[in-house]
C-alpha cells in the first residue's frame, strides 16, 4: 500500500532543517517524523473539538428555535457557552457500572468505538495535503471500518448486563447491517467514476462535475445510507424521547454518557466529510483556499441533517429495515449498473 501525506511531509522537513544541525541526521529524522505526526493530531483534534462543541451547540438552537423555545441562552453569549457548562456537569458526577456488567469490557467498548473514528479520520482528507495516511485504497479502509461500528455497539449493550440496553444493542445492529450493502454498492459505483479508492484522486476526479451531480441516485442512497449508520433521525432507534431510554446507553452514568455524545457528533462530522468528499467535489471550489470550500460543504451537510432531526418522525423498526432491504439495496444496484454503462463502457 502506498501512503503519502503533503502536510506531514512539509512538517517533517521543516523539523528535519531545525534539528539536523544540532542531533545529527538519525535522531533528527525520528524527532522530525514524531513531531510531525504530534502536530498533524493537534490540529485534527482542535477540529474534532471545534465541530463538536459548535455543532452540539448549533443544533439545540436551531431545534430551539423550530420548536419555538429559547434553549441555550444564559450561560454566555447567545448560550455559546451552555455546552461548557454540561460537560463540567456530566464529567462531575460519578462514574458508575451496573453491577451485572462486564466491567473491563463494557469500560472499553465506548473509548474503543471513538478510537475508531479517530483513526477513520486520519485516512479522510480535509484538503488535497491535510491528510494524516493517504492510503491507495483508502475509500475501502473507511467502509471497513466502518462495518465495525454494529459489533462494538452490540458490545456495549450486551456487556452492561442491562436487558433493555442489549435489545436497543441488537435494534441497532440489525438496521446498521441492512444498510451495508446499499453502501459498499454506492461506494463502488463512485471508485467506478474515479477509477480509484483514493480519496483524494476522487475529489480530484470530480474538477469537471461533481458526482452527486453525475449520479443523484448514488447521492441520495448514500446520505440515507449515512443517516442510518450515524443513527440519526428518521433511523434514531437508539433513542426514543416518548420512551425515555437511551437504547445501548440506557445503563450508563454520567461522563459515560457525555463521551457517547462527543462520539455522535464526531461520527456526524465523519460522515458529513464523507458525503461532501464522495459527492460534492471535496476541497474544489473558486477563488477562495481549499480548506473554506471543505468546511462550507461540512456545515451545510451538517445542517441538513439537524433540519432533517427537527422535521422527520421516527421510523419504526419493520420500516427502517424494509427500506433498506426493498429500496435502497435495489437503487445501489440500479446505481452501479447506471454508472457503467453510462460513464464507464
């Protein structure tokens, strides 16, 4: 596998010029290597922080506003700084395990369920140098990481010891599945149009026109497809307001409850950068510096998406699966077929 990154490689350099004067040309490589690595993790976690607090922000005043309530007001200008104030609340309060858990695992599953999205983030670029690992098959690493997501979710139900979090645990497992191969389909239809798995060789493929434009269906199955996996409304099944549960974190306490909150906002920001990769041209655009372009699509992905949340009722098991078995499985396919006969024979 061939893996290259501009911004690590300009960082490395950089460091390399500092330190080989001074520590010779050995350990001048090795420091230069880590502290690029060091710098491209700060500024990636400074945008996953950044994301998540405006966003989870952005969302409760936006849902506020629709249904006609204040939300975050008082703490800070506009309630900027509401979503400060919970996670010094959630973080506060004590940690506890269900006594019928399974202690070491079910402390595990959910840092483990974030790792994984940190590390999918290291293969997804933000512009064509800002890349942590610019693998050749990097689309294909994504989608297997992501086929993870069922099995450590059905984990972290199933080891608290709770009954009610298993079957949410299963519920979500069992539509997550449904909407795997709709989405494996889609994503090679796209490698078809690009004639690549790298990620930054689709962006660059789509200079001309972008492929939501090429193949709508692809797009449209896909956000759907993204909405399902990232559980969020019409496909919240986890949660339920009228139920008063939290599906697989029924059982949980407080700081585990507030890192599965950043986890949802993260996995949004994941799949908002997949969406806007595969389908709106990435980092390309007029004028103005690749990494604009790159933000704007995110935040109006992301918008949609809360508009989506304030405006969409909940689907009810059955439903959610027959639209993944019986619509969107045969459209992926319909798809693909499209995509080569008219773009690639």
């Amino acid at each position: 596998m061939y893996i290259d990154s501009g911004f690590i490689s300009q960082v490395f350099a950089y460091s390399y010029a500092l330190l080989k004067p001074s520590v010779g040309a050995f350990y001048a490589e090795a420091l230069s290597l880590l502290s690029a690595f060091i710098v491209f993790a700060v500024l990636l976690g400074i945008l996953i922080v950044g994301f998540v607090y405006l966003f989870g922000w952005g969302e409760r005043k936006f849902m506020a506003r629709v249904h006609s309530r204040h939300g975050p007001t008082y703490v800070g200008k506009f309630g900027i700084l509401q979503n400060m104030a919970d996670v010094i609340k959630l973080l506060s309060k004590e940690n506890i395990t269900p006594d019928n858990a399974d202690k070491p695992l079910y402390g595990l599953v959910l840092p483990l369920l974030y790792a994984m999205f940190v590390v999918m983030l290291a293969f997804i670029p933000i512009t064509g140098t800002f890349v942590g690992i610019n693998a050749t098959l990097g689309l294909l690493v994504v989608f297997l990481l992501l086929s993870f997501s069922p099995l450590i979710m059905f984990l972290a139900g199933w080891t608290s010891g709770n009954k009610f979090a298993s079957i949410s645990a299963q519920r979500s497992v069992i539509t997550m599945v449904s909407y795997e191969l709709p989405m494996l389909f889609v994503v090679v239809a796209v490698a078809m149009l690009a004639h690549s798995y790298n990620l930054i060789s689709i962006v660059n493929a789509q200079s001309g026109m972008w492929f939501g434009i090429l193949m709508p269906i692809g797009l449209v199955v896909f956000f759907t497809v993204m909405l399902a996996e990232l559980e969020r409304p019409p496909f919240d099944l986890r949660e339920a307001d009228n139920e008063l549960i939290a599906g697989w974190l029924t059982d949980v306490s407080a700081p585990y409850y507030g890192l599965a909150l950043f986890l949802d906002y993260t996995r949004m920001f994941v799949g908002s950068l997949l969406i806007s990769l595969l389908f709106l041209g990435g980092w390309l655009g007029p004028v103005l510096p690749a990494a604009f372009w790159m933000i704007l699509k995110v935040v109006l992905v992301t918008i949609f998406i809360i508009v989506l949340r304030t405006s969409m009722l909940r689907m009810r098991l059955d439903r959610v699966i027959r639209t993944g078995w019986l619509y969107l499985l045969p459209l992926s396919l319909l798809n693909v077929l499209i995509t080569f006969v008219v773009f690639v024979k």
